[in-house]
C-alpha cells in the first residue's frame, strides 16, 4: 500500500504545541459530538499531544480511544496528557494514515483534526478511514482552508505571510486550502452519505490576539516551518523577520481581529 509521502509542515516546535494544546473536542470537534455514545470505540488519527483525544475518551466512558500519529515522540505527550487525566480507557500508537494497521470494520468512529491538508494522497487516507470504520459508523474529518482565513486590518506582510505558508505546505506535498476540498475528496473515496458543514476560530480580545500573534511570530522564526522555508529558498531570514514583527504589530491592535475558516464533514458508512 502507498506510505505517506508529504512532510509535515508545522514540526514540533513549542510554538506549534502552544496551539495544538489549546485544542479541545469542544473548540475543535464540536460537529461531531452529537454522534458519540459511551460505548462507542474510536480511532483519533493525527492525534499529537492527545488534547482532543482526551476529551473524546471523556465522552466515551465505555468505550475505548485509540491515538495514532506518524511522529512517535509526541505520543510520549499524548500518553501524558491521558495520564494526568486519570484516563484509562485510551491508548496511543504510531500510524500512517494511508496505510492503517488495523482490520476492517474495527472503529465506530474515525475522527481526523487537521490531518488532510499535510498528507500526500487525502483520497487514500480517507478510502483508509472508511477502511477501518465499522457499517453505520462516521469517518469525521475537519481542516482549515487558509486562503479563506481574513483578518483586519489589512497588513501587506502578513499577505506575504499566507502567500509563503501555502507555497511552503505545497512544496512539502500538502494542501493548504484542504477545508474547501473535503467534500470532493470524501466523494472520489467512497463515501455517499457525507454532511458537510463549516467551523470557526476567531480571535479578536486582547489575550487571544497576544496568543495568535505570539505564535505565528515564534513559527515564523524557529519552527521546522521556518527552516523549510529558508531550506526550500521561499524566503532568507530577514523576510521571516519581518514577517514575525507584522504578525507582533499586529497582536498590539485593539481593532485586530482574525478568523479561520473550517471546513467539516461527517461521512456515515
């Protein structure tokens, strides 16, 4: 079977578990809430530091959660993360979407948070997520779409910004515009009976604009991000630093305001 072939843009850096630990099922699956019962079993793909995770084994106390994420290290966090929870009806393991080791038909739900736009072939890891998903149950699948995230007010570097992200993500053989894809993607893999919807970030108050800007600022700088950025000659270090101050500047203005948009979908099998 095919093995992942993109590169996982963001890395590890703090600055990107700074945002992905912040996520929770509530901020970040709430599509698919109203389809989880106690007993249900479910695969958590791309899980990393194991936040929604988590929060998904809360939601199903008889039954059982399962992490996967092809970077083995951050599942030392995950695994923590459920740890001081006191969970114990979770477990984590190392996995490539397109090539699942797991039986058919062996998941009530397979849950996947911004997973799709850094993989190399999206229609094979969903034919894989519905693979693996037992008859009536739900692949549930959300991803950012990045030439539809806006913000105020205007700020030509950080046009520049979005610009160098997307041709970035695309020469490590993702997609960064993948929320407006799921749908077509979820069709050419199978599926018939898919609910599509739409989600949202917002940061606008005084602290969420100091967050959201502090981390793009610090991703820009000395992530994996920015070294394949420089490695792949789409930008030298003094445009990264500019880029980092606007994205400061930015976080000081009382009228900043920025949104992400989501796409959603919920495929029953």
């Amino acid at each position: 079977m095919p093995k992942e072939t993109a590169v996982y843009t963001h890395g590890h850096h703090e600055s990107v578990l700074r945002s992905h630990t912040w996520r929770t099922a509530a901020n970040s699956a709430a599509y698919l809430l109203g389809s989880l019962k106690p007993h249900m079993r479910v695969l958590d793909i791309g899980c990393g530091p194991g936040t929604i995770t988590a929060d998904l084994a809360e939601l199903v106390p008889d039954g059982r959660v399962t992490g996967v994420d092809r970077a083995p290290g951050i599942l030392d966090t995950a695994r923590a993360t459920a740890a001081e929870r006191g969970l114990e009806n979770v477990e984590f393991a190392v996995a490539d979407v397109h090539d699942l080791d797991y039986p058919d038909d062996t998941f009530c739900v397979v849950h996947a948070h911004q997973v799709l736009q850094h993989v190399g072939d999206p229609v094979r890891a969903l034919s894989e997520m519905r693979r693996v998903c037992r008859p009536g149950g739900v692949v549930a699948v959300r991803d950012a779409d990045y030439a539809a995230m806006t913000w105020y007010p205007a700020a030509p570097a950080l046009d520049d910004w979005l610009d160098l992200y997307r041709r970035v993500a695309r020469a490590n053989g993702g997609e960064p515009d993948a929320g407006r894809r799921l749908k077509a993607w979820a069709l050419a893999a199978g599926f018939t009976d898919i609910t599509t919807t739409a989600g949202t970030w917002c940061y606008s108050s005084e602290e969420e604009r100091a967050w959201w800007s502090g981390l793009w600022a610090d991703r820009t700088l000395a992530s994996t991000y920015a070294e394949r950025a420089v490695a792949g000659g789409h930008a030298d270090p003094e445009r990264l630093r500019e880029v980092a101050a606007a994205w400061r500047e930015w976080g000081t203005r009382e009228d900043a305001w920025f949104a992400v948009l989501h796409g959603e979908i919920l495929c029953r099998k």
